[in-house]
C-alpha cells in the first residue's frame, strides 16, 4: 500500500490491515511547482514496491500528490486503481476500486 503523502495530526495505523504501508512524501514536501520530480518519485516509488493491481493507495496530502499517484496508478495497472476510504461514522477504513476504463 502506498500513503502518497504524510499529514500531520492524521493516524494511518487502521490501514495497516492491508499491508505495509510506503510513503511517498513527507508532510511538508510541497510540489507544486516540481511536477516532473514529484511523478518520476511516484513511479520510482511504485516500482520499488512492484505495485499491482491487486495493491492500495491511501490518498492524502496535497491534491496535486493525489492526482500524481492516482494517474501513475491507473497507468501502471491498466486503469485499475484501488483506494482506502476513510469512514468518518464508521470511524475505518473500506475499499473503492475504480476502473479508468482499462481493461479489466
């Protein structure tokens, strides 16, 4: 599973049920105006973990991050990409699974 970036005050250990938990950025890496660096740490990242399909993301953080991770997500995985949610009722976690429109 991969956190695309750490935010402070925010607790993740409930997502630790679906695996170790990589991080992409720390709280306070802004990259705003380092796209390029930011998506080729994103891609660098998801290779070291060889991610799959079968595979996380657990979005927070800057939104410009989000977008990043979730689009080199959908390309790697031919348009699958699978989220955790947080339930602010049901105060957990729960799955979404998109399909961008790749093959399934």
């Amino acid at each position: 599973m991969i956190l695309t970036q750490e935010t402070p005050g925010r607790n993740v250990v409930g997502a630790r049920k679906w695996g170790k938990i990589e991080t992409i950025f720390g709280p306070y890496e802004n990259v705003a105006f380092a796209t390029d660096w930011a998506r080729e740490r994103i891609v660098d990242r998801m290779e070291k973990v060889n991610f799959s399909s079968g595979d996380f993301l657990l979005l927070a953080g800057d939104p410009v991050v989000i977008g990043i991770a979730f689009a080199a997500a959908a390309a790697r995985n031919r348009g699958i990409v699978n989220c955790l949610k947080w339930d602010k009722q049901e105060r957990s976690y729960y799955e979404v699974a998109v399909n961008m429109g790749g093959e399934s």
